[in-house]
C-alpha cells in the first residue's frame, strides 16, 4: 500500500470510528447513521483499488470490535458494506438506481440479522411491540377515539409483518440515497468527479412495470395461498411507492404547463391532500401511455 494511500487510509478509519461512537451513544443516531458509510466512500473514490478499500474496511470491523465489541462490528457490517457498495458504484459508474437499490439489500439483510443478534427476538416482534406501545399511548392520550385507534391497530398488526421486507428496502434506499449525496458533496469539495444523478423529470418506470403491477393486483385477488399473498403484497406495496413518485412528477409537469410559478405548489398540495389515493394510477397510466411526453409536446 502506498504511503499516500496508507495515510488517507488511516485518516479515514480514525473519522470513521468518531462516527461509529456517535452513534452508539446515541449522538445524533440518525444524522450518525448516514455518516457512517462516507469514509469509506470517498476513500474508494481516493484509492481505486478494491484490495486498498478491502483493507480500510477490514480496518473499520477490528477498530469498531476493539472500541465497542461485537454491536458495533455487526453495525460496521452493515453500514462499511454499504459505504463499499456505494463506493464502487460510483468508481464503476454503475447506473445511480443499481448502485442504491444494491446498497439497499444490504440493510434488507442486515437490520434483521442485527436485531436478532442483540436482542434474541425477531424484528417482527420488535416491530410489533412498538407498535403496541404507540398505539397504547395515543388510546390513553385521546379515549374517545379508542375504537378507530382499536381498528387502525387491528389492521396494521395483521399488514406490518406480511409487508417488513418492503419497508426495510424503503428504509434501506433512503438511508444509501442520503449517504450518497452526502458523499458527493464532500467528493466536489475535494475535487474529484461524480456521475451527475440525471434528470428526475424524466423519471418512468415503463410500461412492462405497470403491467405487473396490474397482473399482481389480479392475482392478490384470486389466490389464496399465504406464501403467495406476502409475496404480492410486498411487490404491490413496493410498485406503489414507486408509481407515487411517477404521478407526481407527471401532476408537477402538467402543472408546470398551466400554471407555472408558486401556483404549482399551492395547487400540488391541494391535490395531494384531497386525492393522495389517486397518484399511483397517475403513475400507472403515464407508465402505460406516456402522458408526459404528450404534455411536452403541447409544451414545446
């Protein structure tokens, strides 16, 4: 390793472990949590070479286990990987999205593995025990709405469990979208290049997407097999997220045309709160018919 590469190295360890310690005492948890990964990061950018970056996240696991044992090496795990991942994806060029959503499986795996270690209980049941308790406050705080929150309780005990692994990648892409563009500041600040992330207005998941979103809402309705059902559920709930984000940004292009200024803001939110339920059809038919491209057209 070069005396260059050896220092940057050890430098970025160091700051790394400030990071880790952050978190574990509770620190600014959340803002720690997306520190974590950008050492590691911006060394990969720094080094370009994978046996250099494998080395500083060797170093990262041992100085994490020798300063907090064996829940901060399983949190290096999870946060170095990730802070790995997202490195090489951009030193690769990987395209943005295949770099997030494959950082994202790392917390998918990880968090579960995580909790079960240092709590001996599933993340099901940790889950649901929150939700217990949340639900048991506001029933106290509010008793004469006790049966809606009685119902609504009901219902998300039965849906949360079936619906975890979404909600981990959901959790896990925006923890790696964040840490990202961290990173990416702090890279053009010490000048060194980063792929641009592209054009959020043209955001389109497609037509075959929108197809299996429709096949699947069909077969949830007919098959009865629990397995099956989770299955669905998963990818119907994931897909709708997806198609949120594609509806608004068609309501923000067809309002962009009509409008225009601060009325588009004024005007989004009024559609967002009085017909959230329709967005994800919104994604859905520009999926299918490209309304967008129409809208540019009359644009133009």
């Amino acid at each position: 390793m070069r005396t260059k590469s050896l220092a940057n190295g050890a430098m970025m360890i160091a700051i790394y472990l400030v990071f880790l310690i952050l978190y574990m005492y509770g620190i600014f948890p959340i803002f720690s949590s997306l520190l974590l990964p950008i050492p590691i990061i911006i060394y990969s950018i720094m080094s370009q070479k994978l046996s250099e970056i494998s080395l500083l996240f060797i170093g990262c696991c041992i100085g994490a286990f020798l300063l907090t044992s064996i829940l901060g090496f399983l949190t290096t795990i999870i946060y170095g990987l990730s802070g790995v991942i997202l490195g090489l994806g951009i030193l690769k060029k990987w395209p943005y999205w295949n770099r997030i959503v494959n950082s994202a499986l790392i917390y998918l795996i990880g968090f579960p593995l995580l909790i079960y270690v240092v709590t001996g209980t599933r993340m099901t049941d940790v889950l649901l025990e929150m939700l217990n308790e949340s639900f048991t406050l506001v029933e106290s705080m509010i008793p004469d709405l006790s049966r809606q929150v009685e119902l609504t309780h009901n219902r998300m005990i039965n849906v949360i469990p079936q619906v975890i692994p979404t909600l981990l990648l959901l959790v896990g892409v925006f923890l790696s979208f964040l840490s990202d563009a961290i990173a990416k500041v702090i890279l053009k600040r010490l000048h060194y290049e980063t792929p641009e992330l592209g054009n959020i207005w043209n955001f389109q998941l497609g037509r075959p997407l929108a197809i299996a979103y429709l096949i699947s809402q069909f077969m949830l309705a007919i098959i009865t097999h629990p397995t099956i059902n989770i299955i669905l559920l998963n990818v119907l709930l994931l897909l709708d997220m997806l198609f949120i984000v594609q509806g608004i940004i068609v309501l923000i292009t067809l309002l962009k045309k009509r409008i225009g200024g601060l009325g588009i803001g004024i005007a989004l939110s009024l559609l967002l709160l009085t017909m959230p339920l329709f967005l994800p059809l919104i994604g859905i038919m520009d999926a299918l018919f490209n309304y967008r491209n129409r809208i540019n057209k009359e644009k133009s």
